[in-house]
C-alpha cells in the first residue's frame, strides 16, 4: 500500500468512526478563533473555550481587546499559562485586525501568518474552518499519529509533516482529516498511556502494528 492509498483508507475509516470532524474551540466570530489558538499553546481546548467566556464577555471586539491592553488581558487569560507572552501576541494582532482590517479577520494565508503569534497552525485553522479552504493543521495529535501510522517517516517538524500531508491528502479533505485525528488522539491513539490498539479502527493498517 502507498501512502496516497495509506492516507485515503486512513480518511474513510476515520469518516465512519467520526462522522463529525468539529474544532474543539468554541467561537462564534473568526477573530475569536484566532485568539482562541493562540491561547491553547501548551493549554487544552477545554480550559480555554472556559475562559475566552470571561474574556470576550468583557471586551467584544478585535478594537476592545486591543484597546484593553497586554495588562489586562493577561489578568483574564492567566490560567491557559504563559500569560505574559499570549497577551503581548493578542492585543498585537487584535490591534492589525481593528486597525488595517477593520475587525475582519483577512482570507489570505500569507496574511495570516504576517500577524503576531500566527504561526502555520493557526494559519491553517483559520483558512480551514473559518473559510473553508484547503488546510492541514499540523498539531502534536496530527505529527504523534501520522508517524505512528506511517503516512510520514520520523518526521517531527510540523512544517514538514504539513508539506509531506499536502502530497498524499487530497485537498478537500486535508482540515476534517486532522480534525479527526485529534479526536482519535484523545480517545484512541494516546501519548500519555499506552495506544488502544486493540479498539483502534486503523490497528490493521497501522505502520506501528505491522
């Protein structure tokens, strides 16, 4: 089996297994988002669609939360860690997306990734979910499972998985793909115990178990 073959069996089973490939990040508006993805660096999504509540309650738009200042915004998204620097990253890029976008978040990836604390990730995430472009959002779920799996071959760098995915992924599928993965991250394919390999739906399939 290639891994263009690989990665097509690996998107039907993950299909079946969820059909509902959803970011795990609450938001209503794409700035939201995008200082959502910012904040769950070294966080879990749980943690910060728990506070963002609090955050945008008090300041509703890319202007109010610039004009808050790192100060106060750290006060309020402290507990996702690494207070400080996520500050510093959202009231930078909130104040471009106020002041040269007009609140609106720009459908360019290049664009995207030109603005504070935007790497490709979130770039990715951004282009993917909130304008439904072709994307792959290359997080520790994505990088841990395609290794095991061997879509990729001891490939750490994110950017590199990211080019390496891009060969063998058909475009259209590239977001929900690793969606999916994240999901089966969590429930199945584990970092901190042991795989389930015995209810995995990929066990057959799976570079680790051959």
């Amino acid at each position: 089996m290639t891994k263009s073959e690989l990665a097509l069996e690996c998107i039907r089973r993950l299909k079946e297994e969820y059909p509902l490939a959803d970011c795990t990040l609450d938001y209503d508006h794409a700035w939201q988002l995008l200082v959502e993805v910012r904040l769950a660096a070294q966080c879990t999504d749980a943690r910060v669609n728990v506070v963002v509540k609090d955050l945008f309650a008090k300041y509703p738009t890319p202007a109010a939360l610039a004009a808050a200042g790192e100060d106060a915004v750290e006060e309020v998204v402290r507990p996702c860690g690494l207070g400080r620097s996520k500050a510093r990253d959202i009231v930078a890029c909130m104040e471009i997306i106020a002041n040269q976008y007009g609140g609106r978040v720009p459908e360019d990836f290049d664009a995207l990734l030109a603005l504070p604390g935007v790497g490709r990730k979130s770039a990715n995430l951004i282009m993917g979910d909130v304008f439904g472009k072709p994307a792959i959002v290359t997080d520790t779920h994505c990088i841990r499972l395609c290794n095991r799996i061997g879509l990729v071959d001891g490939i750490k760098d994110p950017k590199r998985v990211e080019m390496a995915l891009w060969k063998i992924v058909p475009p259209e599928e590239g977001s929900d793909f690793c969606h999916r993965l994240v999901y089966h991250g969590r429930e199945v394919c584990t970092a901190r115990t042991k795989p389930y390999c015995d209810k995995c739906c990929l066990a057959d399939i799976c570079q680790k178990n051959l």
